[in-house]
C-alpha cells in the first residue's frame, strides 16, 4: 500500500507539494504486525522533484489543543536533518508516528519552499474531536446504566472510528445477552457548540422484539431422549408452547419419526423423559425459563450433556455439530447432533503404591465394581476425598482425616476390552502431618479463645479434613461471623511434617434492636423495645475501655425485652447465656427470668344506670418466674448432639380469668405453680443459621413436673379446681426435625415435621390447664405465652379459628401434629441484608386427647413469603396463606378466596 503524492501546481521555488497519507494507509503502515511496513519501500509517487534536500524549518498547523513543540518532537524531523525525494524514509516514519497518537484524524506533510538544497515543511494535523456528552435512545434507564458502566466513556477522551466500533459492539452484546439478538446500533457524532472541537454521540438503538428459544432438537441419541439431555442444561432453556399444529422442529437435520404407538410400546407413560418428550411438540411448561439464548451458557450447556453421557458410561460421546437458527416465528431453534459412541463398563482395579491400606480395604471405599457402568467423574471424586466435606468416608477422605495432606491418587486406564476399562489407581500417600500452630485472621472484636473452642482442630493433632471441614460449620454457625467468608488455609513444612493452618474470617455485625410504637384506640400507647447482644462479655462490662460501643467478645448473649399495650397487656423479660461455662468444656449456662400480665377488658353494665359494673382490666392473668438450663456439646453418637438439662418455675396469678371457658369454666381465680425438669437432645448439623443450604436440626424435648398428687392423701376428685392446681402436675413431649437439601445452585428444598403430646399422672387431675398446644397463627409468643400455652404455627388459619368449625373449642390441645414443605431461594446473600423468598405448603392439626388422635387429619394450607435478615433487627418474614380447608364453611358452601387467606408476619426467629 502506497503513500499518495500530490503533484506541484507551481514553479519550483514556491511549490506547494504534499506528502498526504490517507487514513486507511496509515493504519496499514502503522501495524507492526504488517511486514510490508517493514521491507517495502513506499513509492509516494511519480515526480520530477528528486534529490537529497536539507530541512531548513519544520512548523506545525492545524492543532487546537495539541503543543506544537510536543508535536515536533514525536515526529522527530528536525532542522538540519537531511531528506530524499521522491521517498523519504523519515517522512513515512513520522506520519506513521503521529498517527498512532490516536489524536489526529488527517496527517499530512507538506513541502512549503524549495530553496536549493534547503526544504521547508509544515506538518499540518486534524484533530480529533473530544467526547463531551453521549446519551441512548431505545433503552430503559436501567438498561443505560447498565451499558455505560461496561463502556467506561468518560469526557473529553478523543472520538475515534475504534471507540465507536466499541461502543457498538458492547451495546449489541449486552443486548444479545437480555435476549434481543436482532438489535441494531446506530452511532450519529455532532458537534458541541459549547466546547471548542467538542462532540456529543447520541447511540441510537432499536431493540426490536427479544429472540427466544422456540425449539433444542438432539439428533443421534439413541440412548436418552432429548427431554433427559434437555435437563441438564440449565441456562439454555425453551419457550412455553401451547399448540395443537406444531410447526416442523427441525431444518438442519433429519427429522425423527414420532409415533404414538412406539412411545406406549415403549412403556412411556411409566417414565417421565418418554412423557415430556413426546408432549413436547404440543405443549411446554417452562412458563418460568427465560428462554433466552445466551452463547457463553449455551458452550456451558453443550459441556454438561456431555458430562451427563460421560457419567452414564458413554465415555467416547460428542457433540459432532450445533447449529443455531432463525424460524419463521421470529425466535431461534437450536438442532444438536451428538455421537454417543458406545457404553463402557468398569473392568479391573488395580492399586499401586499404597502401603497404609490394603487394597481390600480400598477397594471397599471405593465402592466400584467390575461390570458396573463407567463413570470417571465418580471415580475420581472417592479417590480425591469428596465425602470429607459432607462428614462421609472414601479412599480420599481416609488418607486426608488420619494426617496424609500430601495424599495424592490418578486413575489411570490401563486397558480397554472392548466394552471393558481396566484401570490402574496410582497412590502418592506422602508423610503424616501434625497440626502446629492455628492462626486466626480477621476477628478485630472476638476474642481468640471463643473462636478456637469451636474447632475441632487442635495444635499437636494428627491432621483431619473433616474435623476442619466441622470447625468451618461450627465458626460459621456462631452468628457473628460471616458464613461465606471463612476460609481455613493449611500450609505444610515438609522439613518437620507439620501442617500451620491459617483460619481467615470475616466478622458481621449481629446485635439486634427492636422499636415499635403506636397509639390504639381504648388502649393508648403501645410499644416494644428489645435489645440482643450475641457477642457480649460480662467481665468487661465495667471495663469502659473496652466498650466498642459495649463490652464485645467473649461470645456472650444477653437479652432485654418489654412489651407493652397500656393497661391491657405489659410483659418484662430478660436472658443471659454463657456459652462455655469455665472456658474449658463446651457447657453453656443460660438464665433467664420473665414477667407478663394480661387483662381483660369486658366489664359489664349496669341496665339502669347504664355505669360499669367493674373497672376494665380487672380480669386478669399474672405470671412470674424465671429457669437455669445446663448444655452440654456431646461426643457420642457424633459431635454434633447437644444435651440440655434445666428447670424452670412460673407463677400463674388468675382473677376472673377465664383459661379455659369450656373444659373448666370454675377456674377463674387463684394461684399455680409450674415447677418442671425439661431435658433437650438435639442434633444440628446444618451448613450456615441465616440460609441453610444442607444440613438438619434434629430436636426432642421432654418436660416432667413433680407428681404432688402422688404423695399426698387428698381426694383429689372432690377438689375444686383451684384446690387441684396449686401445683400443676404433667408429662410433655416435643419433637422437631428440620432437613435442608440443594436443588440446584441456592435453590433449597426444607421439609419439616414437629410433634407435641402433654400427658398427665393422676386421672383425678387430668390434663394441666397450662403448657397446652395451640395451633394457628403466626407462632410468635405474643400473650399467649403468658397463659401457659405453646404456639404451634399455621399460616393461613388464625390463632384462635376453630379447627372443628363449632364455636366450643377452645384451642387448646393435647396433642398436636405439623408437617411443612418449603422451597426457598435467595434474593440477597449479602451478610447485611439476606433476603429470599419462598413457597410452601403446610399441613398441621391439634386434638383434645389421644382418643381423638387422626394424624392423617391434616388442615392444609399453600402460600409464598418473604424473609429479610437485617443484623440489627434480626429475621423480619411476611408469609401469605391460603387455608384450603377454609375455601369452604361448616355447610360445604364455597367462600371467597380472600376470606380463606391470611397474612402473616414474623419478627425475630421463624414460626414453630
């Protein structure tokens, strides 16, 4: 590519001849990479100007904003310097110089005067226009926002053709990507009035319609339908369909014959891949997929159904070719054609190296035997150790947990029969390691000690990958350390065999505030106002030097809660825990103490004077009283049982209460005491308190009064009820399990079950009016708590509705079951704000006494809700409950939707 001369128009001696390099050629000859740069010489064209000439000046014109001197320094012609026409080498380099600056959109070189052996040059520049404003058409705000942060424009950065061919692509992209494939972009410069050599773009966009997945068409797999490939890939997803007249689904490829015959002879209502792919031309369920193509999910995809063939045996399978398409309807069809090879079965397993464990004993880890289906993936996870991390064992996990970190093991196929691999499992077992310091990084207000009496990890230990593994749950499970941010890292010494492990983590803010206040009609104000610190120390209380704002670290929970709504209701509560009592043994202590009153307002009226027959609030309950508990960490069955022991006491005050309207309506007035031995075993393995991902909390609990009745002569059947419980006497029974599992990704599947039965010793006595079931509600302990009552929730069915549909029941049972489903999904796993949603359905019921017993008498209910976890106000939840079982009254007849739903609210810990 050549330079272009341009002729002289004039005598010799006031020639005014330009070396102009067009734009197109000086970007050709300012590519290094272009070796015609290099060896060609350039030919700037015929003339009949020819010599050695010697630069007798050398100015520049043209620029605005660019220094001249600057200017002629980088092109580096300077006076003195000696030049040949027609071509001259330097003048070539000087314009491939300057217009690698990016600043000048015309370079030319031109040849004012000829003077003997003198020349006189003028380096004449166009500067490019500086970028002042730029602005889109066609978008959303969001979607402008969003493209400016990855186009990184900023003011007065000179316009080039590059920096809008940029701007361009990275718009389409980002369009491409929310699913407008057939975008266009359109880029218009002006000039800006207000600023000298100043331009504005305006980034004009159409959108147009959002291109979506009609159809993915598998051609080749005769193993799997292409409904079961389909659902291993998880970004590349198809539209819903709704059609009675399928258009054809395949261009590129053959299309496959379908015939009903061949999918019932085939057993296909038995199998839900058969199903889903033979529907699948007429209908569609993936409402909720996005549908939207996405190459870098799609290369993703085409990876996982690769996997998928490799982990069922089909080692040799590929996709052979993919081709993406245009259909009539406006969308796209994706036809992929896969070659699955054939299936392979595991052959021989040898072991080589191993010098610890037989190979008997690895061969029963590893759990593979000959004639079943080739799977590398699962081969390689029991040899690496995978089972640590879920408390399991394998081959890897029994090297790894007795000190062997430099365990090392490679599967290698040492032959192929036909259908059969023969493998060769080589083991590098390295030298046993001790653990001999633990360094914790990261804790500014906890203190070492609380940190390091929850790992099971200790200095001098042999070294264990799920006793670390354990450590991380149990830190994480505190509540003041971030559970996405603690990372041990192990750093071994070869010299000595030792193993440092540096424990990084991230503290978070976890105490919480509770404010609230109002003003109710016949009440007056209403109010609460809470206080939890979950990280106090006691011993630095008096310590102001230590206050950050308060006395931190030591792990410590302390409690304050008062509750009030005027004269009607006013309760006082306070609870402290020491979590390791003496420092030594994880044996936590707990106090606490509570007082409550709750009144009625419903005096009567006097017919003829029409004046109150009592003042309000001159029924009520009143209760005092106070418990300790003992708990201890348990190493048997595993480490993570808890055994707690405590007694609590409560004083119940009643005057013209009417506990229990129906079952004892003489009960009204006098005093009770509560006195029980409660015993908890409990068993908590779930990966993280805020979200759990994995995991269970298992957990039964047993409470036992003194039988007084038992070692007294009264005749207890001819006792008045306030006679009978002075002394309230009962057996009760509290079982709950709560299972988190992964769907996929933070997708989470929780299942719950909780049971409650309350026995009694004396038949004489029956039943205790207090420590009953109620069912309903929201579960929050609110008044109820204060007239002895346990709170089982029911979203979607009020505390006080009537289970059997009469207006008798007083809502107080015995006995009581309750079965949950939830599917969650977080919005926010940010440690300050976590927030999911999610979806359930519960099941539940309470009955007066194991006569009356049903389990399978379930009150169903369906409904979405909402958690936000704020650090400084604890877990705040809205749930929305239909109760299906209220869809219709005591006589069958339908009721409105609206009467059958409740909303629920929740504050400080979910519902029980």
């Amino acid at each position: 590519m050549d330079l272009k001369y341009i002729k002289s128009v004039a005598t010799l001696t006031c020639a005014a001849v330009t070396f102009a390099i067009t734009s197109a050629d000086a970007q050709h000859l300012s590519d290094p990479g272009n070796n015609n740069t290099q060896t060609k010489e350039v030919n700037f064209g015929e003339t009949d100007i020819e010599g050695e000439f010697q630069i007798a000046g050398v100015k520049v014109s043209g620029v605005k904003f660019a220094d001249s001197a600057t200017v002629l320094e980088v092109a580096g012609l300077k006076v003195g310097q000696h030049v040949k026409l027609p071509y001259d080498q330097e003048i070539a380099r000087s314009i491939r110089v300057l217009w690698n600056q990016a600043m000048f959109s015309n370079v030319e070189i031109i040849i004012n005067k000829i003077d003997g052996n003198k020349i006189y040059l003028t380096i004449h520049l166009d500067e490019r226009p500086r970028l002042t404003t730029f602005k889109f058409t066609g978008i959303t705000n969001t979607q402008q926002a969003e493209i400016k942060e990855k186009l990184g424009l900023v003011s007065n950065k000179m316009i080039t053709n590059a920096m809008k061919k940029d701007i361009e692509s990275r718009t389409r992209h980002y369009l491409m990507e929310k699913g407008f494939r057939n975008a266009s972009v359109n880029i218009i410069e002006s000039v800006d009035p207000k600023v000298l050599n100043g331009a504005s773009l305006t980034i004009n966009v159409e959108k147009g319609s959002k291109v979506k997945i009609n159809n993915i068409n598998f051609v080749g797999n005769e193993s799997f339908y292409g409904a079961r490939l389909k659902r291993n890939m998880k970004g590349t997803k198809e539209m819903a369909r709704i059609s009675l007249y399928p258009a054809d689904e395949f261009t590129a490829y053959p299309k496959p014959e379908r015939k009903f015959s061949n999918y019932m002879n085939q057993s296909g209502p038995l199998s839900l891949s058969k199903t889903l792919d033979a529907v699948n031309p007429y209908f569609r369920y993936g409402i909720m997929s996005a549908s939207k193509f996405d190459e870098k999910k799609y290369d993703e995809d085409k990876a996982s159904v690769i996997s998928f063939y490799n982990t069922s045996g089909y080692r040799d399978a590929q996709i052979v070719k993919d081709t993406v398409y245009n259909v009539e309807n406006g969308n796209i069809n994706i036809d992929i054609k896969v070659d699955e090879g054939q299936k392979y079965y595991f052959g021989d397993i040898n072991w080589k190296g191993n010098t610890k464990h037989s190979d008997s004993v690895l061969n029963q880890l590893l759990g593979v035997k000959r004639g079943d289906v080739y799977n590398k993936e699962l081969l390689e996870s029991k040899i690496r150790g995978q089972a640590t991390m879920t408390g399991g064992i394998d081959v890897g996990s029994i090297y790894l947990n007795n000190g062997y970190l430099g365990y090392r093991a490679e599967a290698v196929e040492r032959a192929i029969r036909k259908d059969t691999i023969d493998f060769d499992i080589v083991v590098n077992e390295g030298p046993q390691f001790r653990v001999k310091n633990i360094n914790i990084i990261g804790n500014d207000r906890t203190n070492d000690y609380v940190l390091r009496r929850e790992m099971e990890t200790m200095p001098g230990d042999i070294y264990n990958q799920s006793s670390l593994v354990s450590s991380i749950r149990r830190v994480s499970a505190l509540g003041y350390i971030d559970a996405t941010k603690v990372n041990p890292i192990p750093k071994p010494n070869m010299q000595d065999k030792t193993v440092d492990i540096d424990f990084n983590i991230a503290e978070k803010s976890s105490d919480q505030l509770e404010l609230s206040a109002g003003y109710g009609g016949g009440i007056g104000f209403t109010g609460t106002a809470g206080i939890t610190f979950n990280n106090f120390s006691l011993k630095n209380l008096f310590k102001t030097k230590n206050w950050d704002p308060l006395p931190m670290g030591d792990g410590q929970k302390l409690s304050f809660r008062y509750q009030s709504s005027g004269l009607w209701y006013n309760s006082l509560s306070f609870s402290f825990t020491e979590p390791w009592l003496g420092g030594k043994k994880p044996i936590a202590l707990s106090v606490s103490a509570t007082y409550g009153r709750y009144a009625l307002n419903d005096q009567g009226y006097n017919s003829t004077t029409g004046r109150p027959i009592a003042s309000p609030y001159d029924k009520y309950i009143r209760n005092i009283g106070g418990g300790v508990t003992l708990s201890r960490r348990l190493t048997w069955p595993d480490n993570n049982f808890i055994l707690s022991v405590g007694v609590d006491y409560m004083n119940f005050k009643l005057k013209d209460y009417p506990l229990l309207q129906t079952e004892m309506p003489e009960y009204r007035n006098g005093y009770s005491n509560n006195l029980a031995l409660k015993l908890t075993l409990a068993r908590n393995t779930i990966d993280q308190p805020i979200y759990p991902r994995s995991g269970s909390n298992i957990m039964l609990s047993l409470a036992f009064t003194p039988p007084v009745s038992a070692f007294s002569d009264n005749d207890y059947s001819t006792m008045t009820a306030r006679e009978k419980y002075k002394w309230v006497e009962y057996h009760k029974y509290k079982f709950t399990a709560d299972w988190y599992q992964r769907i996929a990704g933070n997708l989470v599947l929780k299942l719950s079950t909780k049971y409650g039965f309350l026995g009694y010793y004396n038949k004489n006595l029956g039943f205790s009016p207090f420590e009953r079931f109620q069912v309903g509600g929201d579960g929050l302990s609110g008044f109820n708590y204060f007239v002895g009552r346990d709170i089982v929730a029911h979203r979607g069915y009020d505390v006080y509705s009537s289970f059997d549909g009469t207006s008798t029941t007083t809502n107080s049972y015995t006995i009581f079951n309750k079965y949950t489903a939830e599917v969650r999904y977080p919005f926010s796993l940010d440690p300050s704000a976590t927030i999911f949603g999610l979806a359930f359905f519960e099941a539940a019921n309470g009955f007066n006494s194991m006569k009356d017993y049903n389990p399978l008498q379930l009150k169903r209910s369906v409904g979405l809700g909402l958690r936000v976890y704020l650090p400084m106000f604890g877990l705040l939840g809205l749930d929305y409950g239909i109760g299906i079982d209220n869809l219709t009254d005591v006589n069958g007849n339908k009721v409105k939707l609206g009467s059958a739903a409740k909303f629920t609210f929740m504050l400080g810990q979910e519902p029980q």
